[in-house]
C-alpha cells in the first residue's frame, strides 16, 4: 500500500499539478496586490480622490468599547464593555476584489490559450514525423509488386 501511495503522489502529472496550485497562488497574491496597492489608488485618484477601501454602505453604526474607569478613591465607576462592530456593506472592498478577479481571470486566459496553442503545435509535429514519406510508400509498393 506504502508503494501504491509513493507511485500516485509523485507521478510527474500530480507533481506538476501541485507546483502549478503553489505558483497560482503566489500569483493570485502577486494580484491582488497589484490591484489593490497600484491600481484601483490610481483609478481613485483619477476618478476625484476616492479611496475604495473605505467605501461602504453602513447599515448599523458600531459602538466603541469601552474601558474601566476608576474614580479617585480606585472605585470603577464604569465596567469594560465591548464594543459592537458596524454592519456595512463594503462595496470598494468588492469592486477591487472584482478587478483582481478580472486580472487573474485573463492572465490565465491567456497562460491555457498559450498552453493549448503549443500542444498543438507539439501534435502536429508529431504527426508530421510519424507521416511515412511518399517516397518509401511508393517504394514499398514497388516492392511488393516485384515480390508477387
């Protein structure tokens, strides 16, 4: 079973597959960074000053936590409370992960038309070297012609 085990987890297919997830993700990052870092600050810039990170819809307004406080004597007069986050929809955050989406979404458009192109390519090479030559087919019937 051991054996079994080491034949599928390191044939080439499996290996590649895995090195493509790793480097996709490295790549996803690469990304999102890009979008979030140059990109949508520049498209924000251009468009009036906008930051997308903070625009949202706030449905509910959050309360700040608040700490224990002590009077004079070392009383608490106020016990520590937590605060409440807000409820927002935060459609800047999703506008620049639609961006991201739309950038990786091409690159490997592009990366499996480059990948299917170049199989083709090595296919057809292949077929025309296994094409025999019209020069051994015809010499091959001369031959069997002779043979009978």
């Amino acid at each position: 079973m051991l054996k079994q085990f080491k034949e599928f987890a390191f044939k080439g297919n499996l290996v590649d597959m895995a090195v493509g997830i790793i480097i996709g993700g490295a790549f996803a990052t690469v990304v999102k960074s890009l979008v979030g870092d140059v990109i949508m600050p520049a498209v924000g810039a251009i468009i009036g000053d906008i930051d997308f990170t903070k625009m949202k819809h706030v449905l509910s307004e959050g309360t700040p936590a608040v700490d224990a406080v002590k009077d004079a004597d070392g009383n608490i007069t106020t016990a520590a409370v937590a605060g409440i986050d807000e409820v927002a929809i935060r459609y800047g955050a999703f506008i620049t992960e639609l961006i991201s989406f739309a950038i990786l979404a091409f690159v490997v458009f592009i990366l499996v038309k480059k990948v299917m192109a170049g199989m083709e390519k090595k296919k057809e090479e292949e077929e025309e070297v296994e094409e025999t030559p019209k020069q051994e087919v015809l010499l091959a019937d001369i031959l069997d012609q002779l043979k009978k």
